[in-house]
C-alpha cells in the first residue's frame, strides 16, 4: 500500500497491536486496587485463580471506592442549598441516623448510629440534609471521635445555629474481631457546640430525648 505521495504505508502487524493494547491495560492495571487485593491474596497463601476468589479483587476495589466516597464529596455539594428561613428556635433532632464507616488504623468497619440535634437561629436545615452529612463524613477512613467533631462542625459552620449536639453510638470490629475481641463493647462520643455545650438544660433535654426507647 502507498500514501497519497506515493511513499509505503507502513503498518503494524494485528498481533502486535494487540500485544500493545494489552501490555498498556497490565501498566494501568498494576497500580489499581485489585491489583494490590491480588497480590494480598497470594501473600496470605490463597490462590487468587480459584473459582471463589476469581472477581474477588474487582469485587473489592469497587466496596472499597464506595465505602470511601466521601472524599469526592463536599458540605456545599451535599447540602445542595438546603437551608431555608423559618421562624422557629426550638430543638431539632434527628436521631438513630445508622452509618457504616472504616477505621483508619485497620481498616476494619465500625458501625452503630448517630444522633444529630441543633438550636436554630432564624434558619433550618432539610432533614434528609443531615443524614447525608453522617453520611459524606463516615464514608471516609475515620476515627469516632473526629467523625463526630465533623459533623457538628459542619452543621454550625453552614447552619450558624444557637448550637449543636452530636452522639455517635458504635461498634468497632477492629475491637470485636481481633485485639481484645470484646463482643459486646460499645463506643460512644459526643460533641456539644453552643448552647448544648454551654446550657445544661439544653444538653439534658437532647440526652434525654436520645435516650427515648425506639419504637
């Protein structure tokens, strides 16, 4: 074959074009997470080519990236202008939020439930707004106590409210499973800011509506 000025249109063999397409996909490949989940797999004494373990590392690469979605999120983006004017100062809480998170020292879940309250001063927040901050912040590798810290912050940072009251209940398997393997420990934090740090009739009145028994 010959181009327009009659010098040879040189070609590459399908083969080799092929062997070059699939060289590229194994560069990129090497550094993903299943390519890592593949060697953990080998280190351990499995044999990552048997029929169970097969999809495994896909299948955790794709856990892994949504259990830490929250990296790729912000609080303007999940609050989305959901604050709205209204006249009432009186407590809002919504509580028994669950949540699902990784401890940063073994990546291993904890998990349990969240209780969010605030003092509003002129403004509010949608309901579901605060769930998807629990949310946004779990989905990140964390600690309990900064969790906590996170979302009260965030709420009297966007909201400017008279204060919040935020308390995390939870269970951690890097407790349960290993370590002390204590099964039926419970962790729980706090974070008072305001009025729930500063006023003990507000702080007992959102303890005692979280202490409520569910329905």
């Amino acid at each position: 074959m010959q181009e327009s000025g009659g010098k040879p249109l040189v070609t590459k063999p399908t083969e080799e074009i092929l062997l070059n397409d699939r060289n590229e996909r194994k560069a990129l490949d090497a550094n993903s997470i299943a390519s890592h989940v593949r060697e953990m797999i080998k280190i351990i004494g499995e044999d990552p080519n048997r029929e169970g373990l097969r999809r495994t590392p896909e299948r955790f690469e794709r856990a892994f990236k949504f259990l830490t979605s929250g990296y790729h999120q912000n609080i303007d983006h999940v609050l989305n202008g959901a604050t709205f004017s209204v006249a009432y100062d009186e407590m809002v809480i919504v509580k028994d939020i669950e949540f699902f998170s990784l401890c940063e020292h073994h990546l291993l879940p904890f998990f349990g439930r969240a209780h969010v309250a605030y003092l509003p001063d002129k403004r509010v927040l949608g309901l579901s707004k605060i769930a998807r901050l629990v949310n946004m912040f779990a989905r990140r590798l964390q600690i309990q106590e900064r969790l906590t810290n996170q979302i009260a912050e965030a709420i009297h940072e966007k909201l400017v409210p008279q204060g919040v009251g935020v308390i995390i209940e939870a269970r951690h398997l890097c407790m349960q499973m290993r370590g002390v393997e204590k099964q039926c420990g419970q962790a729980v934090t706090s974070s008072m800011l305001g009025a729930f740090r500063h006023n003990k009739q507000t702080r007992d009145e959102f303890l005692s509506l979280v202490r409520e028994k569910r329905a």
